[in-house]
C-alpha cells in the first residue's frame, strides 16, 4: 500500500498513554519527500471535525490537551506550547522542520465547545487551539 507515497524505509514504536488509546510513533522515509503545506493537509490536522460522529468523539476525546501539574506545566506556562496559536491555513517555510497547522478559530470557521468539568478538571471552552496534530486519514481508517 502507497499510502502516502512510495516508501523506502519505516519504523515505528508503540506507547499505551494514560487515557488508554496505543500511541504510534511511525517514521516513513518516502520516495518523494514531502514539502509543501498543501501535501500535508490531506493527511495530518490539527482541528475538531466540524461533523459530529464517531471521528470527531475521537478528536475530542484522545486528540485534545489539558494541561497538567505533573505533566506539561512549567512556572505557570504549558512545556508543550498550548494553547497554540490560531492559524487560518497551514503553512510550511522552507527552513522549518515541521510546518505550521491550521488551527482556525470560531470566527475563521473552526470549532468550539463548552467542556464540562471531569473529575479535578475544571469546565473549560475547548476549541482548536487545545487540538494535537494527528494523521487524520489514518485517523478515520482506525475507526
Ligand atoms: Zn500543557
């Protein structure tokens, strides 16, 4: 399967988080490397499916960051960068490693919800900034 391409090499490591879902690390050396913001969106986002079903449950459910005492916070700040900033479309420079994901807000048509409380985490408004980038076609095969 070319998945994402012709693939000339691949690993992969498999880790059980907290919340329960396998986390897969894959690493896929491809024929043709991908360079381009626009090559990246038909495979990894970083938003809340605006659809409600089974896809956007999973977002919502193992795809979004809370942050955490033991986990990420830092002197008050987030060690993994959220909430990120919003981005109306995603963007890769040349000199970047990794390209920026489109993360809109409500007003550039993105999503946002009233989270309730859980446990000892307070009620919240989660919208995209809270979203980890993910392959979202690999997403919707795994469901
Ligand atoms: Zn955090």
């Amino acid at each position: 399967m070319e998945f994402f391409g012709k693939a000339v090499a691949h690993i992969y490591a498999i880790e059980l988080q907290k919340r329960g879902l396998p986390r897969a690390h894959i690493r896929i050396v491809l024929d043709t490397k991908i360079t381009t913001a626009a090559q990246v969106d038909p495979f990894v986002r970083a938003e809340v499916p605006p659809t409600f079903g089974r896809l956007q449950h999973i977002v919502l459910k193992q795809m979004t960051h809370r942050c955490d005492k033991d986990r990420c916070l830092q002197d008050g700040a987030c060690s993994k960068g959220f909430p990120h900033a919003f981005e109306p479309e995603t963007t890769w420079k040349e000199d970047d490693k990794h390209p920026t994901y489109r993360r809109r807000s409500l007003q550039q048509g993105g999503f946002v919800m009233w989270q309730v409380a859980a446990g000892s985490r307070p009620a919240r408004w989660l919208d995209n900034s809270w979203v980890t980038s993910g392959w979202f076609r690999t997403t919707r095969i795994a469901t």
